[in-house]
C-alpha cells in the first residue's frame, strides 16, 4: 500500500510550469518540512519530470547538492532535447526532398505547443506520421542513411506487420536517436478506430528555430496522447499526465465539443475523460464545464483515475503485468463491440515475438495466427493453473 508522503504531493505541485497562487504557497511549505530529496529525484526521474521539477525549485530555498542535482540534469536533457530537435529538422528535410510527407508531432513539437519551450518536456524519441502507402519508401529511406530497423522482416511478415501493426522504429548507428514512423496511433488490435488520415486535412504551422513545420491541430494531439498515453501505457508516468494537463492549459482555444464528438464516433470516450480527470485531479488542469459535468457523470472514469494515482506512487515500481493491463484496457472502453474486438485480435494477431518463435517459410505465413494462441496459452495457461 502507498503511504501518502509529503514528497509526492512536492512532486505533483512541481510537475507542470504553469502557476498559481496557491500551488506557489504549498509548495513553500512542503519545501519547508522534512522532505526527502533522494527519494524526490528518483521519483521526478522515474516519471520523466526532471525539466519542471528544475523549473519549479530553482527559485526556491532547497539543499545546494539537491539543486546541483537538478541543474546538472536539466542541462543534459536541454542539450538532448536541442540536438533530436535538429536531427527532427534534419529528417524532415530528407523527407521532403525524397517526396515522402512526414508530420512531427510529440517530441519536439509537443514541447513548444504544450509547454511553450522544447526543453521543458523529457523526451527521448522523434515521432512521425506519415501515409501507409510511403511506409516501405521512408523505411528503406532511413535505411540507406544509416538508421537500423527494431525488426527485420521477410515479405511475407513486412505484409502482415503493415496491416497489424502502427510503426516502424528506428534507431541511429550509436543507439542515440530513436526515430518513430508512425501511419497509426497505436496497434490494430486496441480497435480505437481513429482515422489518422482525417489529422492530414486539418495541418497547422507552428514556428520552430526560424522555421515554419506544420504538425497537428491540439484537438488531435490530445486525443492521440490520451490513446497513447493512457490506453496503451496506462499512465505509468506522471509526465504523461502532465502533457496532457500543459496542452490544455496552453491552448485555451480548444474546441472541446469537437474533442468530445470525435472521441464518441471513435469509441475512445472513456479513455479521453480518464486522461482529463488525471490532468485536472492531479495537476489542476483547467477544464471547461462540459467536460466536467461528463466527467461527474463516469463512475468508472473516477474509480480507473484513482487506481492510477496510486500506481503512480506505488515505491515498488512495478510494471503492470500482461492481465493487469489487459483488464484496464477493457475497463477503459465505453462499447461492447470495442471490448470484443480487442479481446480476439489480442489473442490472434501474431506479433513479432511470435515470429521470433518459429521462423516460416512465406508460403506458410498463414499459420503464424496459429502460432500466437499457442504461444500466449503456453506462456499464461500455466500460470493460471499454478494461480488456480
């Protein structure tokens, strides 16, 4: 069980950078109790907050080793940050001048829409969009300028990793630069129905180093997050949620009936409301009352809410097992249809790993669906057996 600690409430209070009164006060007086700062950095670590933990205590009276601390880090994930933003500039040239369309989204980009400063978000990868049909193009693209594949693939599994799958990654010679190419949000299997090519016809340009980028619009980018984020991560991190909380908070022009219109035809409403009562109950994001008095209403929204704020928190550190996020995934879909979908396609997509297990011949790539069952009985029937 969590106890409650005066350091997880410092951490939540520090955990954006836009301020109020009376965060600016509790906070003062946490600072003056007894904290335990080793305990602080690891947990601001852990949940990617390092840069607003920085930018929260630097003005305050804290131990000169902790700030040392602090100040040190900031400065290695600023430099970082700068140079995947110019490798993002770099990429997007090469790109363009290989006629392949490519929208930058989160990394960068989501650091100067949400948090008005690309050094003030943690980040480690560059994230994509572009259309399926340039997926092979940009792969062997990015091939040819030195960047490796997570996964080779024989034509028969590229066919089937295509139609199942979101991504490719990448990674640069020195294992520095993650590079993400994504032609969907997340894998088919989660059935989230969002139609990323409908993101294409509503671009807009943002100004990054002198140069104009056109990525999407917040009302995308916060759906994508909170599916991201939250439907396939569960909220593991805090930095997660504070993403979600600094976008609201910095585009107050968001057209929220269109947010909440968009996630009703895509079946994501549960999982949109859960990330803005996260933002709002931990963060203090600012919401308007339509989303509100949706969220007053969603018994199940509060109850997942609260399950996550104490995993959040939880001194372990233990990842959320294979069923533990099978059941909160299920639990955060609204539509029976949705549940259903996921729980057949989880359990006969084959994946990668199920490749790895027994290599076929491409006029046998069919049987790889017979695979997968076997594989995931073997792995979790026993376990069941031993539990029951």
């Amino acid at each position: 069980m969590t106890r409650n600690r005066p350091e997880n409430d410092l951490l939540l209070y520090c955990a954006t950078t836009y301020e109020t009164s009376e965060r600016m006060t509790k906070t003062k007086d946490l600072i003056r109790g007894n904290i335990d700062w080793q305990y602080l950095l690891r947990m601001a670590s852990r949940h990617g907050v390092i840069p607003q933990i920085y930018w929260n205590l630097q003005k305050e009276e804290i131990p000169e080793d902790i700030m040392v601390n602090l100040r040190g880090q900031f400065r290695k994930i600023s430099i970082s940050n700068l140079l995947l933003t110019h490798q993002m500039l770099k990429l997007l040239d090469l790109f363009q001048s290989n006629r392949i369309a490519a929208i930058p989204y989160k990394g960068p980009i989501l650091g100067l829409l949400a948090y008005g400063d690309v050094c003030l978000r943690q980040f480690s990868d560059l994230d994509f969009l572009i259309h399926k049909d340039n997926a092979i193009k940009a792969k062997e693209l990015l091939q040819s300028e030195g960047f490796e594949p997570q996964y080779h693939l024989s034509a028969a599994e590229e066919s089937i990793y295509l139609s199942n799958e979101c991504e490719y990654n990448f990674y640069s010679f020195n294992k520095k630069v993650l590079v993400e190419l994504h032609w969907d949000i997340v894998q088919k299997y989660f059935s989230c129905n969002l139609d990323t090519e409908e993101f294409w016809k509503h671009l807009k340009p943002v100004s990054l180093l002198g140069r104009e980028i056109m990525t999407l619009l917040p009302e995308h980018l916060l759906l994508i997050l909170c599916v991201h984020h939250g439907g396939k991560h569960h909220w593991e991190m805090l930095g997660w949620v504070s993403d979600v909380a600094h976008l609201i908070n910095t585009r107050k022009d968001m057209n929220w009936e269109w947010v909440v219109e968009m996630a009703s035809g895509s079946g994501i409403s549960r999982i949109l409301f859960l990330g803005l009562c996260l933002a709002r109950d931990l963060l203090s994001a600012d919401l308007p009352d339509l989303i509100t008095k949706r969220i007053r209403n969603e018994t199940i929204v509060k109850s997942l809410a609260e399950c996550i704020r104490k995993k959040i928190f939880d001194e372990a550190e233990n990842s959320a097992g294979e069923f533990e996020r099978f059941s909160l995934y299920l639990k955060q879909r609204e539509r029976l249809r949705d549940k259903t979908r996921y729980c057949f396609r989880r359990f006969l997509t084959s994946t990668e790993k199920d490749w790895s297990l027994m290599r076929l011949p491409p006029t046998l790539s069919s049987l790889y669906k017979l695979i997968r069952p076997i594989r995931l009985t073997g792995k979790y029937g026993l376990k069941l057996l031993k539990d029951s």
